[in-house]
C-alpha cells in the first residue's frame, strides 16, 4: 500500500490594533453555535485554547480559521489572521479562501482538466482557462462534521467528497485535525482514501499577518524559505515544469529577506503573479516533518515557523487584495495586507509526471502533516 505524505506546519501570532495584554486562559474546546447560512445550514465554531492563552477559532464552514490570537514580545495579544465576521462572507463567490482546508486539489491544473488511467476528467474553470483550489464550490465552501479529540485540546473536521463532485472521480473520505500544543504549535493532520483513482492535494489557506490583521501591508516582515529551488510560471500561472535555482533571482530567501525588498522587481515571475505567488521546493532531508520557512515581524518581535512533510510550499503575497474587502472588525484589506504559506504538493501535478504524484488509489491512505509555531523575541 502507498502512503502520500502532505504537510505540517507550526505557527507564531501576531499583535492587533489596539493591542491587548494577555489574560489567564482556561485551557481546553468550547463548541458553540455560530450562524445558520442562507442555505439553511448551522454552522459551529470551535474555540482552541492552550496554557499561554494562545486561541485559535475554527467553523465547521470549510474548517476556516477564523482567528488566531498570539502575543508579542511584551505578551500583548493580537489576531494574526486576515478573515470576517459574518460566516456567509465566506462562501461569496469572491472570498479569497481566507483561512479555509483546500481541496481536492490545492492550487492551479491547467486548461482545467487532467488524464487518469487514460480518461480525461474536466473540471470547473474557475481562474481564468484554469481549475484552482477545487472549483467554484470546493472544500472551502462546505459544512463539514466537527468533533473535540480526547486527551489534547484539539477538533477534527471530516466530510465525504462524493463520486463526481466539482469533477472529480470517487467517494474521498477526508479527516483533517487541528491540535493546539502548550508549545504554541498548531498541528494540522490530514487523512483521505478513496474507492476511485483520484488526485489529492490538501492544505490550509489562512492569511497572515504578523503585527495584527488589518494593520498594514505584510512587506517588512522577514521571510526565510528552505528552498534552492522554485518552479516557473507561465502567464496564467502554471508551471512550466521546469525546477530552477533561486540563485541571483527575486526568489532567493535562503536567508531572511524582507518580503517587500524585491517584490516590485521587473523579473518576469514577478510579473506574472504581480508579486509571489509560486511554489518552492522544499529542501527536504527526509520523509518526516522537514522545516518549509521562517517568519519575524520586526515591530512586534511575532514569529512564526512552518514545520511540513510536503515537497512544497505555495508563498503567496496577497497580490489581489485591493481593497474592496472589509473584514473582521470593520478593517478594511488593502494590497499586500497579508501572507499565505500553504504546504502542498506542486501545482498542476496530475499533468506534470515530473512532478511527485498527487494520485491516490483504493487501499492507499493519504497523510498529510503541518506544524505552525509561533513565538516572539
């Protein structure tokens, strides 16, 4: 039996505006109820808290973070992710996927189709000629089943993909678990099978923002990839297939770079995404939880690592925030107000065989592990 590894990741907080100092927790899951959407459909919200005081709020709607509270280096407590209030902004058709599980497939396939075990599946063209994230109404966009885990302050979310729905083919079984550790590390563990050949490629699409959500563009924060290479884009943002060095390139984050320091370069990747928005190749040294990146906010002295066993990683800068978009708070999202840095297997990979394998068959199991941690210095 094959086992497909995904990612895990490990995350630090950021500080909102104004700041708020940090209370005695009580440790543990509260469920609540959230909102019933227009559609009919209750939704629960699941509020993670650890020792710290660290909280992390999650809906059974698309397993969205909804908000992520960390302190700063004088324990001062903030929401680091971007998002709304109001859960039914979240399945609008021009929600951003702020916060939300992607699937089945994260990321872009192309011309919005692929060949398996030489049938043609067509699927949703919902990015221009271009599949992404899943399609117009993906994983994102779903209520899912939520449940508290024993022994750790934890909540798992699981639903059935049916045979079919937006394209693709078999009954996908998914589990995906969010554990908030006393170390500050939020762990996501993914988990899937299938009665069908069928792609898969998970992830978390929350958008940070270190010094707070709403406070400001994300351009001073200081970024740090575990990558020598990157793949190519096209003009619709597909790869070429190519795997090319970061050497000498906009791309090169091997040390801590400010992420607004070349993101108005005239390289031609950079045109294309209008900022980042490529996947890098991890540089991995085995097959267990690997370092992706490394995050500081300067300001607030917020940190955040990202641990995974994915073999990439999807650094997006919010380059199509414009801002139209009023979230949590009334604050409003202007360009580059936030970050993302999704773990995941390569994009358009069901019609790249360079590519590791995204297909998943009856009798295999995909497991997927992220870690974020966050911290302060």
């Amino acid at each position: 039996m094959r086992i497909l590894i995904a990612a895990a990741v490990s995350v630090s907080m950021a500080f909102t505006s104004p700041p708020q100092t940090k209370t005695a927790a009580r440790k543990g899951v509260t469920r609540t109820s959230s909102a019933t959407l227009k559609n009919g459909k209750p939704v629960e919200v699941f509020t993670l808290t650890n020792a710290a005081g660290v909280e992390v709020k999650a809906l059974t709607l698309g397993g969205i973070i909804t908000s992520w509270r960390v302190p700063d280096r004088r324990g001062q407590m903030a929401d680091i992710v971007l998002g709304y209030d109001d859960p039914e902004a979240y399945v609008k058709n021009n929600s951003p996927f702020f916060g939300t599980i992607v699937g089945r497939y994260a990321n872009r396939i192309a011309k919005a189709q692929f060949s398996l075990d030489g049938r043609t599946y067509p699927l949703a063209a919902n990015d221009g000629a271009n599949h992404l994230h899943g399609g117009r109404e993906g994983f994102d966009k779903v209520v899912w089943r939520g449940e508290t885990l024993r022994g750790r302050v934890g909540v798992a979310f699981s639903r059935t993909s049916v045979d079919g729905e937006e394209g693709y083919p078999g009954n996908l079984k998914v589990r995906v678990t969010y554990t908030l550790t006393d170390k500050n590390e939020l762990i996501l563990e993914y988990e899937a099978s299938t009665d069908k050949p069928t792609p898969v490629n998970l992830t978390q699409h929350s958008y940070f923002n270190l010094a707070g959500h709403g406070v400001g563009d994300i351009l001073g924060h200081e970024l740090r990839i575990n990558a020598d290479r990157y793949t190519p884009v096209d003009a619709t943002l597909i790869p070429t297939g190519e795997l090319a060095s970061v050497e000498k390139t906009p791309f090169d984050f091997r040390q801590p770079t400010a992420i607004g320091a070349r993101i108005n370069s005239d390289h031609p990747q950079i045109q294309f995404g209008r900022g980042y928005d490529h996947n890098w190749v991890l540089a991995r040294t085995g097959a267990g939880l690997s370092l992706a990146a490394e995050v500081y906010e300067p300001a607030s002295g917020r940190t955040l690592q990202v641990r995974t066993t994915e073999p990439g990683l999807q650094f997006y800068t919010g380059n199509f925030l414009d801002g139209t978009i009023t979230g949590k708070d009334g604050r409003v999202y202007r360009h580059r107000y936030g970050f993302c840095l999704e773990t995941q297997h390569f994009p358009d990979s069901p019609n790249r065989l360079t590519f590791p394998s995204t297909t998943l068959r009856p009798g295999q199991t995909y497991r997927s592990r992220t870690v974020f941690t966050t911290g302060a210095r």
